[in-house]
C-alpha cells in the first residue's frame, strides 16, 4: 500500500521542511535548551555507556579474576533519548491532582496496571465525542480542570482533548505519558490518544480515552508501536483482544480502530504548559517527532524522524544501572565502590538488594564488602506512580 497523499499534501508537506529547515538555525537556542532538559531525566546525569565500559577496564587495582560479564548491560537502549517529561512539581499537575483526589480515583484491587485502567475508565466517562470549545482551547493553554468540569457538565471534545487531557492526569499521578498520534496515509492526523508508561509490565501501554478501549495479546497490555508493526498479525492468530474502559461514548460510533495505527507519530515533549515555544521552533513539532510505519509504507515527504527500532520508540522508562568506581582488596575479601544511575524522570528512590536480600534505600555510592565467588547485585527504582520499576541485576565473579 502506497501513501494516499495527495498533490497538495505533498506540496505542503515540501514547504514544511523547507519552512523547518531554516526555522531550526533561528531557534538553535530551544534546542539546546531542550537538551539541557533531557539530562534531568537521568540520575545523577547522563551516562555515556562506551566510556562507562572503560571504566571497569581503569579500576586502579582491581583484583586478578574480577568478572562483570553484564555490565551495564543495556544501558545504550535508554542514552539520547530526547524525550522532556512534565515536572511533577508543575502547578497545573498538581491542581488537577487536588481538584478530582485523582488518587482516589486510582486506588483499588489489583496491580499497576489495574490501576492505570481505573484512571483511563475514568478519564473515558467525562464527557462524550464531540466539537465544543476547549477551556483554554485546544493549544498550550489547554486547562484540564476546567475541561473535564466542562465535559461533565455536558460539553463534548474530540480525541486530541482527550489525549491531551489524559497526558496530564496520568503525569500527575507520576506515569510517564506521551501524546501518540495514529494515521491510515500518514499524511492525516486522524486520531489520538496517551501512552504511559507501565512498570508492572516494563513497557508503554496505549489508553484511548475516547473510543474507550486498550488492546492486549495474551493479557499483556500493547503500545501504538506493537499495534503498528505486530497488530495485523495478533488479530490473523486470534490473539489480540480489545479491553473495554467504561461504556461507550453515545456520539462515537464503534470502528475498527486497527488499521488506524499504519503510521504514529509521538511527539517528543509532555511540558506543553510549561515550556513554550515560538512557532516552528525545532524543540517542537515536527523536529521533536518521531514516528513508525508498518512496513508497507514507504519514504514520506516529512521532517520528522523514522523510528522503527522498538527498543528506541518504545524506549525503557524507570531502569537503574551500577556504576563501579573503585576495586580494592579488604580483610581477606574485596571492598567494592558502586553508584546507581537510573533513567527515571519522576524517581523517588533508589535501591539495592545484596544477593537476594531486602531492597534497601541508597542516596549515593556506597562501598559493599564481598567475599571470593559469584555475588548478585540489583539495583531498582521507585517512581513517583509508587511502583517500582524493573530490576537490574549485576553479576560479578570475584577470585
């Protein structure tokens, strides 16, 4: 299947990256201050995984036989990842925590992912589908509180309002949220919803807060990239089925949504309210896109960067890592040095477990004393959800 854009889409599309192209050197400065963001995300900072390789190699006297055969093991999935997550601390966020007690409105039975349900089941009942004005309209001055008020008093919004709204809600009770954005050609922005991110899973779980459905394959909650590539395949298996949030809207007549997730586009960005932008600035739009097409599509006519390796768009959220920093020999053992570094934009805690014991607290490096033979150290973080995220587990093999 060829892209069904026409002329005039192609047309646009070519003044749009010339219109980006010469807009990226006016507003170099976004970028940069993008950048300077992005290096929050990472705990103490960004970690450079060849240089961090070296570094065992440069241990001032390292024992004869020490052996990390994992070591930081991974670690290149989550460096440049250019994504800026909202601050938990934003005013907005925290108004509309208060304003709805959204963690009553996540609180129950179940696990993470139960609870991520609830809030969508929620989110999906404000309002019904339609084409009223927004509160503070549909832009960077979108006002959630006033929106979902407005919506239970019988105003209707479309799926952009509804995933935007959503991307604020599930920040606000600390999940990484992105905006995705799904299209049949490519070239028509034709729907919308959140993603955020799962622990209870370790990966991104696709919400639609406006047709009010998830997808799963075997119960396992699905992104918008595995319903891009893997979707047509679950469905021909019999393996993909769609989880109804809540009753359907009475405006939205019930489609096949499948076909919708040919292309998607995520945008690289959840401060909307909080970092504005001039327009054309390549800290936004289309410079600060990614998107990912089943493999029928071809080059399209766009600014925006082909992603379609699974482990950069659907990058890892909430992952610790042990950084070694000093090797030395200690009363008949070894006395090593470590640091946890994390990628976790809303982390609340660090922790360790030593050989399968409790997972305990750690606010910086600290100095375990290990014996001769194999020993196991996992390292985790706890994020603003309350989950905690996947376990990393070093391996090292002391004389």
């Amino acid at each position: 299947m060829k892209p069904r854009g026409s002329l005039i889409q192609l047309g646009r599309a070519g003044l749009r990256i010339a219109a980006v192209n010469v807009l990226k050197r006016l507003y170099r400065a976004d970028s940069l201050a993008a950048a300077a963001l992005v290096r929050r995300n990472w705990i103490p900072g960004p970690l450079e995984s060849d240089s961090e390789r070296a570094r065992l190699d440069s241990l001032r006297g390292p024992p004869p036989g020490l052996e990390c055969p994992d070591y930081l093991a991974g670690v290149e999935i989550a460096a440049g990842i250019p994504f800026v997550y909202e601050s938990l601390d934003a005013p907005h966020l925290e108004r509309l925590r208060q304003a709805f007690d959204l963690a009553g409105v996540i609180r129950g039975p179940g696990g993470e992912y139960q609870a991520m349900i609830r809030l969508a089941t929620w989110l999906g009942s404000r309002w019904d589908h339609g084409l009223d004005a927004v509160p503070g309209g549909s832009g960077a001055d979108l006002d959630a509180v006033e929106t979902i008020r407005e919506g239970m008093r019988g105003k209707m919004y479309w799926c952009e309002i509804a995933a935007k709204v959503a991307v604020e809600a599930f920040t606000a009770m600390g999940w990484p949220a992105r905006m995705a954005t799904a299209s049949r050609d490519g070239f028509t922005w034709e729907h919308a919803l959140v993603e955020a991110w799962c622990d209870e899973y370790s990966k991104w779980v696709a919400m639609d807060t406006d047709f009010n459905v998830c997808f799963e394959a075997d119960g396992v909650p699905l992104s918008c990239f595995d319903l891009c590539h893997d979707g047509p395949e679950l469905r021909s298996r019999g393996r993909l089925t769609a989880r109804i949030l809540g009753a359907a809207k009475p405006g939205l007549p019930l489609i096949d949504l499948l076909p919708y997730f040919a292309y998607v586009h995520i945008d690289l960005r959840s401060d909307w309210r909080t970092r504005r932008l001039r327009a054309g600035s390549p800290a936004g739009g289309d410079l600060a896109t990614w998107w990912t097409a089943r493999a029928e599509f071809g080059r399209l006519l766009t600014p925006k960067r082909r992603m379609d390796a699974r482990a950069r768009f659907d990058w890892p959220v909430n992952r610790a890592w042990t950084r070694l920093e000093k090797v030395r020999a200690d009363k008949g053992g070894f006395a090593l040095t470590v640091a946890i570094h994390a990628y976790a934009p809303f982390a609340t805690r660090l922790q360790f477990s030593l050989n399968g014991d409790e997972w305990r607290d750690v606010a910086g490096p600290m100095e375990l004393l290990l014996t001769s033979g194999e020993h196991r150290l996992s390292t985790r973080v706890v994020s603003g959800s309350g989950w905690a995220g996947k376990a990393e587990t070093l391996h090292l093999r002391l004389p």
